[in-house]
C-alpha cells in the first residue's frame, strides 16, 4: 500500500517512539486503552466532569508527539496505566484517530485519517466525526477507537469498534452528495452540541478529508482555501458548490492510497492546505503553521 504505513509529521511520535509502543496494537484492545488517558472535551463537560484549565488547549495538539507528551508531562507512568482524570488529555475524536493511526503505522499496518458525518451519536443527526481507516490487505475497513467499553454502552453501539458498517459512519463527500441531491438536511450534519451546521460546514469537511487522504493531517477546525469563505461568510455560492461537487466525485471511492490522494489534490490544487491555515483556537480565527510543531 505504498506509503501509507509510514508516519507523516502529524503521526509520527517523534522522541517517544518507545512510550507509544506501551499502547497495545491489537484493534479490540487500541478503544479500551484510548479510554484510559484520553477524553473527548465535550464528553467531559456533558458527563460535568468539566475541563481543567491547563487542558484547555489540548484540542489544539497538531501531532501525536505533543499529544504524548503531554500524557508524559501529566503522569510519566506507562501510557498502558490508568490515569487519574485530571490527567487525560481532553481532546476530539481527530485524537482518537490520530493516535490509532499512529500506532497502526508504527506497527507497519497502512492507516488513516477519515473525515466524515458519524450518525450513531444522536438520533438522526449527522455528527461531524473523524475515524482511522486501516487496511486489511484486501480493503479499506473503519475503524472508530473513540467507541471503548464505556463509550459503546452509552450509545448502545452494535457493531464492532473496528469494523464500522457502512452506513453508519459516511465521508465528508457523500455527505456533500445527499446535501446537493435532497436527501440530507444540511441542518442536521455538523456539531450539535455547539449548534455548528450546513452546506458550508460540510464543504470545509470534504476539503480536510481530501488533505487527510493525501496525508496532510490538519485539525477539524483548520480553514485554507475556499473554506476561509465558508466560514466567515457561513454559505457556499454556486460556483464554489460546483467545486466541492467535482471534488468530492474524485473522492468516491476514496483513493487507494496517499500517492494516489496526493495526485489528486494535483488536479485541484485550490483543495490543497498551504504553508499556513485559518484555525479557530479558543473561538477565534488565527493564522498559524499547519506543520506540527515538537
């Protein structure tokens, strides 16, 4: 699968290669430890956990390096060890599946990012939610290692964590579709709990899940391109539609690996993240480097 079970900056764990290798790689076990030292913010906030001040930016961590050193900085014992809560990082579901992909790839399984509209957190809404996909041999297959033990209880969760059926879980480009076509309310695909949704949403979300194939792993709230309209002016004009439209046709199906991705982003180079990225940290725009920084 050519390159895709190398690292690329935003997976690669950098000066702890060793400490990630504490994390175990088979995919039933990879959700049960995830839910020993990482918690999604806004699942720590509806449970009235809360968020420590200091983990307020942990949303922000570009990279599986910083994202395990600050595990390391909060309690140095293995990452296999339980933590104390206050201890987690509070991330997102791109953590979740950043940090499958990249011990995936470290164990040269070829692996990763998705971009897309999970519909099994509420009832009939599109949730924007980032997957790991990995590679069996023969296909493609999703895999969600936000969905540990207690995760799979609350949600009543079926079906196995590593193997997402389809239709459960779809990209950002077939959402795009049903949007363009009328099957799908762009009001019900996009962050609930914030009340961010739409067209414009969504068509940011094909853009990252383009980057992501081709192995630029941004974060679900970078803009670059046509998205930095989107999201100030929260619409999408006909002719950018035609663009996200043509776009997302070349993701179905997605690309068979990260060359091909990165080929495709060569065909629709104003689809491609630049040296910097509109990222909104603590509810504002800021221009800031889109390479992860150690």
């Amino acid at each position: 699968m050519t390159d895709d079970h190398q690292h690329t900056p935003w997976s690669d764990p950098g000066r702890w290669q060793a400490r990630l290798s504490e994390l175990p790689s088979d995919l039933t076990a990879i959700p049960e430890a995830m839910e020993n030292i990482l918690i999604h913010h806004g699942a720590a906030r509806a449970m009235g956990i809360g968020v420590p001040e200091r983990a307020e930016s942990d949303r922000d961590l570009r990279s599986l390096e910083r994202i395990i050193s600050v595990l390391v900085e909060r309690d140095d014992r293995p990452l296999s060890d339980r933590r104390d809560i206050s201890n987690y990082v509070y991330g997102t579901c791109h953590d979740f599946a950043l940090l499958a992909t990249g011990i995936l790839r470290e164990h040269r399984i070829p692996a990763r990012l998705r971009v897309g509209y999970a519909g099994y957190f509420i009832p009939g809404k599109w949730e924007d939610h980032w997957v790991c996909e990995y590679h069996t041999g023969s296909r493609w297959v999703l895999f969600d290692a936000e969905l540990g033990p207690s995760a799979r209880k609350h949600y009543k969760i079926g079906f196995p964590s590593a193997d997402i059926p389809e239709g459960e879980w779809r990209s950002a480009g077939s959402v795009w579709h049903s949007i363009r076509a009328g099957t799908v309310e762009p009001t019900v695909c996009g962050v609930n709990a914030i009340s961010i949704h739409g067209r414009w949403f969504v068509a940011s979300a094909v853009l990252r899940d383009a980057a992501a194939l081709a192995g630029i792993e941004c974060l679900p709230w970078d803009y670059w391109g046509p998205g930095r309209d989107f999201r100030r002016t929260r619409q999408v004009i006909e002719e950018e539609a035609k663009q996200i439209d043509a776009l997302a046709e070349a993701l179905y199906p997605a690309p068979a690996n990260r060359d091909e991705a990165e080929a495709l982003l060569g065909r629709f180079p104003w689809a491609r993240p630049r040296e910097t990225v509109e990222s909104i940290v603590l509810d504002r725009p800021v221009e800031v480097p889109i390479l992860p920084m150690s």
